[in-house]
C-alpha cells in the first residue's frame, strides 16, 4: 500500500518550509527520491533539506561528482546526481552503503535508477507552474513514508 499526497507551493518559501518539514522527520537511513523536469527546483529542495538537518555551508549539485557527503548536526547527508549514469554505472557505485548508511539519502533523477532503491523511499516529483509555483507530489512507499504522507495530508496536503 503506498500514500500519495500533493503540496501546492506558491513560492519558493513553500518548497523550503516542505523540505525543512521532511527533514525534520527524517532519520538515519531515510531515503527520499527526487525527480523532475530540468529547472523543476531539485536542487533546492535539496539544499533546503540539508539546511534544515543542520548541514553548514554550500551545497551544490552533484551533477558531475555524482555523490556528495556532507556533515550535518543532526546526522550526515548524502546528496546524489545520478543524471548521468546508467543503472549499471550506479550499480558499480555501491549506494547501498549510503542507502543503509548513519545518513540521510536525496538522489536527484532517481527514476533513472528505479531498479537499484531500496524497497522503502518517499519519491519526490516536482512539477514547475511558472514563476515559483510548484505542485509537489509525494509518494510514501513502505510505512514510515506513508505516515508522512498522511501527516502531510493532516496538514491540509491534497491526496493524490
């Protein structure tokens, strides 16, 4: 069974507030899969993720590094790029370590690398309205992620 929940984010104030909410309920080995259309926001949805956990500094895509580690107070982020990779090239990788890790796991494009998620995730799909208008669908896949879209859905989120 899996919970779908929509958040309507009029600005980019919305986007951040969602990411800093997630990230507040996130615990070591969370996983959250994001993708979109280029432009969509992923990237900045990630770097507000990993503010709100605590990481200090920039954080960039890791579109050419493909993995970037960061510390953060509460526990380490793990950003990943797989925009470029196959799923074989991904498999070489060994993102279990970071999927099973002490951190936190965003992976932008992760549609792409469908095959190699752990069975658990919250999937991410950022749509772009125009200006800062986004619609953001949320997909809690196994019960942890689905308890989080039902929190957001207790918040006024739109089930999908």
């Amino acid at each position: 069974m899996t919970n779908t929940a929509v958040w309507h984010a009029a600005s980019e104030a919305d986007t951040i507030r969602l990411a800093a909410l997630l990230a507040s309920w996130a615990e070591p080995g969370a996983l959250l899969s994001l993708d979109g259309d280029l432009g969509a926001g992923k990237t900045r949805f990630s770097q507000a993720f990993a503010q709100a956990i605590g990481v200090q500094g920039v954080v960039n895509s890791p579109t050419f590094t493909i993995i970037k580690e960061y510390e953060g107070e509460r526990m380490p982020f793990y950003h990943m790029d797989v925009y470029r990779l196959s799923v074989e090239e991904a498999d070489d990788l060994g993102l279990d370590e970071y999927f099973f890790g002490k951190g936190v796991t965003i992976v932008e494009w992760a549609s792409l690398i469908r095959e190699l998620l752990p069975d658990e995730r919250l999937e991410v799909y950022i749509e772009h309205l125009g200006d800062e208008a986004r619609r953001i669908t949320l997909k809690g896949i196994g019960a942890l992620y689905e308890g989080w879209c039902g929190q957001l859905a207790e918040m006024g989120a739109d089930k999908a």
